[in-house]
C-alpha cells in the first residue's frame, strides 16, 4: 500500500490513515521516481516518496510518511 493524499492537513492525515494500515496489518512501499539521486548507503523507512530530481546524500535515513 502506498498512501498518498491531497495538500490539506497532509501530514497529520497521512500519518493517521499510516497508523490505521498498520494496526490493520497492510504492508507499504516507497515510491522513488526513477530520475531522483540517492546515494547507495540511505535507510528508507515505509510509504516514503521520493519526488523527481531529488537529491538524497550519504548517512540519511528517511522515516515513515516522508516526502
């Protein structure tokens, strides 16, 4: 599963409907656009989105619900 929703009250939403899924047993993917930049060594938590042209450098971890 991967949630995705409108602009209004983004995080708080995402995260509840997140946590809901979760309780209920979904798994999530991550969405990486293909033209994005992420060094080899990154930790990717669940349901993040990696938008075009992203660059993402070494030593980061990216949490759950990150945009």
């Amino acid at each position: 599963m991967f949630i995705a929703i409108g602009s209004q009250n983004m995080n708080r939403a995402r995260e509840e409907l997140f946590q809901d899924a979760k309780r209920k047993g979904y798994s999530f993917v991550n969405c990486i656009c293909p033209f994005s930049n992420l060094a080899e060594d990154i930790i990717l938590g669940e349901n993040v989105y990696i938008d075009h042209f992203s660059k993402v450098s070494n030593y980061i971890e990216l949490g759950n619900n990150t945009i």
